[in-house]
C-alpha cells in the first residue's frame, strides 16, 4: 500500500509519537475483542479511537473507528474484520506532515 499523507497540526507533534503508539496498541485490542466478540468493549473503544484520532486530525481513522462503532450498534460483527483491515492498512501507512495550522 502506498503511504497516506496526514497533515497534523505542528502544535501536536511532541504529542503525536504517544498517540500513534496507543492506537497500535488499541489495534491489537481490536483484534483481541473482535476474536473474543466482545461487541460491548468493542465499542467503547472505537468510540474513545473515533473521538481521539478526530481531536489529533487523523479524521480516516476517526471514520474507520465510526464505522466499527455503527457496525457494532447494529449488532453486525460480520464486518468489523474487514474494517479493522482497513483501519490497519491505513493507519500502518501513514506519513505524518506537520503543518502550521
């Protein structure tokens, strides 16, 4: 996969290296959760990803993470490997710009 350009306030950065390392962390607790079909955990983590990533300006994975969130409200777990794939091609492929905003 080619890499993703993300531009992130240059006021963030000495926060953003904590904040990618947490959500590879929430990424591996995705997969544990979607494993052991934990739905109520699993959304709860998506929403606290969705609402995290957004306040950094990583807004595809904020949508990734509301797309496992609406998944998981609709009670359809089907889905969330696929989307998990999808937030994890994405956010392994990311190359942070820093940019005065």
């Amino acid at each position: 996969m080619t890499k993703v350009k993300v531009e992130i306030d240059a006021d963030l950065q000495d926060l953003v290296p904590q904040f990618v390392e947490n959500r590879k962390r929430d990424l591996d607790s995705f997969d544990l959760l979607i494993q052991n079909n934990d739905l109520v955990a699993l959304g709860q983590l998506a929403h606290k990803v969705k609402g995290a990533a957004a306040g950094y300006g990583f807004m595809q994975l904020s949508q990734f993470a509301a797309e496992m969130e609406k998944a998981v409200k609709a009670n359809d777990p089907k889905v969330l490997p696929e989307i998990l794939k999808k937030m994890r091609d994405h956010f392994l492929n990311i190359d942070i710009h820093y940019v005065i905003m």
